[in-house]
C-alpha cells in the first residue's frame, strides 16, 4: 500500500481556525440579539413580532453555521492526530 503524506501541522492549524471562527460567530450572533432587541419595541405594534422573529432568524442561522464551522475544525484536528497515531504505531519510516 502507497504511503499517503500528510501535513499534520498544516491540518491542525486549519482546524484551530476554523474553530475559531466558530466562535467568533457565536459571539456574533449574540451581537445580533443585542443590535435587534430594542427594534422590535421602537417598531410599530403590526411590525414588532415581525421584527423578533427576524433577529431570532438571523441569530439562529450565526449559531447554525458556527456549529458547522466548529464541527470542521473539530475534524480537522482529530484527522491529523488520527494520521499520526497512524505514522507512530502502524507506518513507521
């Protein structure tokens, strides 16, 4: 079998961002809750539930995609540290 190279480093640096990236997001969204609470009661009363749905909406859809982004920076890491128990125990040069 071929022996296939991995840069491990490279790998768990990617994963180190895109987790955090993920939790800049959740901060992001909570961002969004502070900006948009006050809106729906400035907002006139036929507009004002309309208003909360859409920052719970936008909030909702932040923390979606953060848990995307946090899940792929987790397998990221966990990939590298696989591929090197790998190298280590099973592929030695």
């Amino acid at each position: 079998m071929p022996r296939i190279d991995v840069e491990t480093g490279g790998l768990r640096a990617a994963g180190g961002s895109a987790q955090s990236v993920a939790a800049e997001l959740r901060g992001f969204a909570g961002q969004i809750r502070a900006a948009l609470s006050g809106a729906g009661d400035a907002a006139p009363s036929q507009s004002a539930a309309a208003s909360g749905e859409f920052s719970h909406a936008l909030q909702a859809g932040a923390l979606a995609i953060a848990e995307g982004v946090g899940s792929l920076g987790t397998n990221a890491v966990s990939a590298a540290d696989t591929y090197e128990q790998v190298d280590q125990r099973v592929m030695p040069p």
